[in-house]
C-alpha cells in the first residue's frame, strides 16, 4: 500500500483526462493520472478513426458502383477483399492508438498510477490494490462504454460493438444494425456499401442527430433508396439459433418478417463510467437520468445541498457533449480549474459543431431548430433553406441529394444555428460555425465572396433565403 499526496488527481487518461493533465501541468501542480485500461483516447482505438477507415473503403466501392453514370465502364468489375480492408483498418487504427498511449507513457513516471481507483471523500481516493491518494482537487474523465438493452442480448456470442467490430479479420455475410445514431449509420452505411447485408433497426423515428424534422424526414427517404432503414422498428423477438440471428419484425405496412443474420451489432448509444466510482459517498447533485449535475463552464460538481466540491468532471462521462473536440475543451477547462480551486473561472465553450460522415452527411451547428423555437419563439425565427438536388456543382459529381436549413434571428438577421444533410456537410458546417462564433449576420456573410462552380453557393442560396425574411431595417443590399 503506498499514499500518494498531490494537487489535482486525475481519473482516467483518454482524450478528457490527457487534457486535464496538460493544463494542471501547465499550472505548475503536482498531478497524478490514474488509469487502470490502456492510455489514450476511445477516438483511436474504438470510435473515429476505425470508423473512418471502414468508410474510406466503402466510398471507394460506392464511387465504382457510380462509374456507369458518368460513361465509365468497368468491364472487369471489382471485388471487396473484406480481408485486406479490414487488415489496412487495423493497421492504421493501431498506428492511431499508439500514437495516443505513447504520448502517455512519455510523461514522468511519478505523475501516473496505473489502476482503477474510486472516491472514498471528496479529497480521497483509494485504488483497487488499497493505495490511498489525497488530492486538493479530482478530476473525473473516466469516459464511457457501449450500452447494450437487455432484448439484444438474447444475441449471445453474435452480439457485437464497437468495442470488437474492428477486431474482425474479415467481412461477414450479414448484420443486423441496432440503433441509427451516428456510430449505427456510419458503420451500418460503411458495411452495406462494402457489400454486407445490412438492416437498420431504429426507435421513435430517430435518426442521427438530427432535429429539424424537415431534415430528418428526408434523411429517412434517402436512406432508404439506398439501404433498409427502419426508424421506428416493431421488434418483437431477437433469438439466436443454428442458422444464426434471428429477428422477428413488422415492416411500416404492416407485414410480419423473420429474417437471419451472421451478427446483430448494438450501436445503441453509450454509457458513462461513473458505476465503479462509489459517487455515493459524494452525496452530489443528479439529474433525472441519476447522472451528477454540473457546471459546463467550469466543469464542477456540487452536492445535494448545493455547496461547490473540489471536483470536476470532463469528456464522455458527463454525457454533455461526447465528441473528441468537445472532451479536449472539457477536460482544459476542467484540469485549469482543478489547479487553482477553489479559486475557479467560467470559460466560454465553443459553437456547438457535430458530423455525421454519412452519405449524404449529416451535420448540426449551433443551436438546434428546437432549441431556438424554445428560446425565442418561432415568430422570430428566419430560417432559409437550399435543396442539392439541382444544385450545381453538387449535380456535376453526382452528390446532389439533401437539404441546408439556416436559422436567424429575424430581428437582427444574427446566424444563430444550421442543420444540414447533404454533400461535403463537413466542410461548410465548419464555416458555419466559424460564423456563428463570431457573431455574423446575414448580410455579413452575404458580402463575403463565393467561388463558381462550388458546392458553397449552395449555402450562400440558404443564406439569402433567410435574409429575404428579416425585419425591413436589415434587408440591406448586397453587392450580388
């Protein structure tokens, strides 16, 4: 047993808690990162970057598939060598990962423990083999694991995740794919274009992020051109037998279907890393979901009765924002305050800003067209919109599918948020959120220039369609 005394005490060395340490360091403190799993972050080894890699294979295999449209023929065919696609993707993702962890084990020795370790006080914590840790301030960044519901696991040893799907070392014949979100379209999309056959499973109509239900109803239509997408799935039964995955299911006009597949993989979202903690005696504040409340400015934890704890949380485990850039800014601003509690500071965070590398994507910007019906009423509310389908350039490279809505406050004509399912999503959600950072409006952003042929122009026809509907006093002209 060994009794570490330090100044801020981290739990957990993925993307949140490596940013806590960099800034507590920065600080000047005396750090301990407490890790008890392998280092680095849940992006490279089990998230975005093998994901992204299984969707750079299919859209090769998609851009073949398009050949014939653009007077292109193949009269060798092609064939996916599921073996060397998923060979390349663990290559890289490993790349990736080692890449993270190193950058751990290239910090001093003293200021990392390796173990898992729970609260015993609000300043103590004790590991698993009885090290005690007295810390002026903790850190939480124990980041998150795949949720599976209980129905799915009648699935058994064909029940996967994304813990395991990158571990395969070839393509299966058939999946089942539970849950549309982000992880559920990506890889569900990625495996079908690779030439799996794939059936999307979804509940309540959900897909993606997606939350102007404008949007959201075409997503569900182009989906399904390409691929079986059941938004709304009437499961009844998910069994396992000789033949494989059984799933028992009506489709939307009311037929009953049994069908088999090789793997049912739970894309059903993730949970927070707070169960082996023993949060309980903390006595914090939690919300409806039994998750502690907190402070996103600061990244503070309190307890039932309200008083400030020398306590943060970061990344995937506050369930707030889990994305890689989110947790970063999280776990920055968490370990700043650790280092100088109780003396703390509220720090902006950035324009919300999300990607789906769907196709077409998806991506959110901003506040939410809800959010803002919510906020300011939709008597207020601009929004302008571009549909892709006789889009020019979009036309050109045979990506004219999807749809830009542009929200502004009518008033003022400020960009206030942007949803957006559609080519390049990626790209232009960047400008958008740039934008909205800083403050521009309308005709702001009407006055900057735009290319031709461009995808952009596209955005530039959503921000005139919205200008066309402010207040009088700022439908100011623009030079075009």
């Amino acid at each position: 047993m060994q009794e570490f005394k330090v100044d801020v005490a981290i739990l957990g060395a993925g993307t949140a808690g490596m940013g806590a340490y960099h800034a507590a360091k920065k600080a000047g403190k005396k750090v301990l990162l407490i890790e008890g799993g392998p280092y680095g972050t849940t992006c490279a080894r089990v998230g975005c970057m093998p994901s992204k890699l299984l969707i750079a294979a299919a859209e090769t295999a998609h851009q073949m598939q398009k050949a014939d449209q653009l007077g292109i023929q193949l009269n060798a065919g092609y064939q996916v060598d599921g073996k060397r696609v998923l060979e390349r993707l663990r290559r890289e993702r490993d790349r990736f990962a080692a890449g993270a962890a190193q950058t751990v084990e290239n910090w001093p020795s003293e200021d990392r423990l390796r173990s898992y370790a729970h609260f015993i006080g609000p300043n103590e914590l004790e590991t698993d083999n009885g090290d005690r840790i007295h810390a002026t301030s903790i850190v939480i960044a124990t980041g998150s694991s795949p949720a599976i519901p209980e129905p799915l696991q009648a699935a058994a040893d064909r029940l996967i995740t994304t813990d395991e799907i990158f571990e395969w070392t070839d393509l299966p014949d058939s999946i089942a794919v539970f849950g549309p979100g982000v992880i559920g379209l990506e890889l569900g999309q990625a495996l079908h274009r690779l030439g799996v056959r794939m059936r999307l499973f979804g509940r309540g109509g959900k897909i993606g992020p997606l939350s102007d239900p404008k949007i959201r109803s075409l997503a569900e239509e182009l989906f399904n051109q390409e691929f079986s997408l059941l938004s709304d799935a009437q499961v009844s039964q998910v069994s396992l037998d000789d033949q494989g995955v059984k799933i028992r299911f009506t489709l939307p006009d009311g037929q009953q279907k049994e069908e088999y597949f090789d793997y049912l993989l739970a894309a059903t979202g993730r949970r927070p890393n707070l169960e082996n903690l023993n949060l309980d005696v903390l006595n914090l504040q939690l919300d409806n979901r039994k998750q502690p409340l907190f402070n996103p400015q600061t990244g503070q934890l309190k307890d039932h009765q309200g008083q400030a704890l020398p306590i943060f949380i970061a990344g995937d485990v506050n369930n707030y924002r889990p994305l890689l850039h989110e947790a970063n800014d999280e776990g920055h601003l968490a370990g700043k305050n650790a280092a100088t509690w109780p003396d703390i500071n509220e720090y902006p965070r950035r324009t919300p800003l999300a990607v789906v590398f769907s196709d077409p994507q998806i991506a959110l910007i901003g506040e939410t067209l809800p959010e803002l019906e919510k906020r300011l009423g939709t008597e207020q509310l601009a929004i302008g919109e571009v549909d892709f389908t006789n889009q020019g350039r979009s036309r050109v490279m045979l990506v004219n599918k999807g749809l830009l809505r542009v929200y502004a406050n009518k008033k003022d004509g400020t960009l206030l948020g942007a949803e957006m399912l559609g080519p390049r999503a990626e790209h232009l959600a960047h400008l958008l959120a740039w934008s909205i950072q800083l403050g521009m409006t309308l005709n702001q952003l009407l006055e900057l220039p735009f290319y031709h042929p461009v995808i952009e122009e596209g955005l530039r026809s959503a921000l005139r369609s919205a200008a066309a509907q402010l207040d009088t006093r700022h439908q100011e002209t623009t030079r075009r």
